[in-house]
DNA sequence: CCATTCCTGGCGC
DNA sequence: GCGCCAGGAATGG
C-alpha cells in the first residue's frame, strides 16, 4: 500500500488497541463506587518502530524483503530492524512475516528465532527436541505458510524464499 | 556447506 | 552505560 495509507492504517491500529485513553478510564467507577484500574497492557510504540512498521505496510502481499533493505531505507542498521519486528503486537496484521534474512533464510517470527534453540548432547536427551526448539519451529512454520498463502515462493527444501526482495520503500517520517 | 568473529543501532534495565 | 537481539559481512575450514 502507499505510504499514507500505511501511517493511517498503523495510527488505526493503535487506536484500536487503545479503545480508552487512560486519563478517561480513571475518571470511570466500578460497581463498587472504585475508581477502574488503569489498564495494564498499553500498546506503546517508539519512533523507530512506527518507521519500520510503516515501511512494512508497504510491502505487497505475495512479495518479501530482508532486514538489510529496510535498514537501508531507514538508515540504521538490519540488527536494530529485527528488534522491531521482535516486538511487533500487531503480527501478521503489520506484515513481519515478509521480512527475511539477506539470502533468503525466514529469520524469526513472534519473538522466536532459531538462535535460541541449544542442542542437548547429553545421552539421554540426543533425539529430544527441547521445548524451545519445538516453538521455534512451530512459529516459523506460521511464517513460512503465511507467505506461501500470499503466493511465496520456497526452494525445495522449503528453507530459503526464491525471487527478487522489494525494495520501493518510502520513509515518510 | 557450517562455524567463528566482529560489527551494528536501538532499546530496556 | 551495559548487554541483549527476528542481521550482515568477512573469514576459515
């Protein structure tokens, strides 16, 4: 989508998220007469996570781009993009999913990534495959199906994305 | 092909 | 400030 369609749709989704403003909230009683609790969870984005979830929105269905580019457009590194993506609370709505590693590996997925998985060698554990290692692979099976289901194309091993990233990014803030 | 190493920028603590 | 992290590039087997 085109870059103001893509802030709109972002504020949107904040506001959603945030139905009540805290200040209105804690001018409201409970049924006890009690002042409600402030939410708890506050969907709060920093400035650099609105560009890099802006620029995401920008990316077609059925295409995909890498860290690298995007911190390209951003002018910051692909490391400080994966930590947005990480704590992206919109996923897929603010398609993470489409961002791959240089190479065409899938990277992570909803906070999972394959660095965290440990191998046991211990004798009794060698075929086990720890608990982390089964979430991993759980997420980014998700993923790599989202980007299949918006028409991704997979090497046969199903590891690594085929085809040209996107890079028309438009950073408007 | 995989492992190691160093570099990176933003952020939570 | 320090240390973590959904990355990258260079290097060496």
């Amino acid at each position: 989508m085109d870059p103001q369609t893509a802030t709109q749709t972002l504020a949107a989704l904040i506001s959603n998220s945030n139905p009540q403003s805290n200040s209105t909230r804690a001018n409201q009683l409970d049924s006890a007469n009690q002042p409600l609790p402030v939410a708890t969870r506050r969907i709060s984005l920093t400035p650099f996570d609105k560009r890099v979830y802006t620029l995401l929105l920008q990316i077609p269905p059925g295409s995909f781009t890498t860290y690298s580019l995007l911190s390209k457009s951003l002018n910051s590194s692909p490391r400080a993009v994966g930590n947005s993506c990480r704590r992206n609370p919109f996923a897929p709505t603010v398609p993470c999913h489409r961002v791959v590693a240089t190479g065409g590996s899938l990277g992570g997925f909803k906070g999972e990534h394959l660095s965290k998985i440990v191998k046991k060698t211990t004798a009794s554990s060698d075929k086990e495959i720890s608990r982390t290692t089964k979430k991993t692979l759980f997420t980014l099976d998700q993923k790599r199906n989202l980007l299949k289901k918006e028409g991704v194309r997979f090497d046969p091993t199903g590891q690594k994305v085929l085809g040209t990233p996107y890079a028309g990014f438009q950073c408007t803030i």
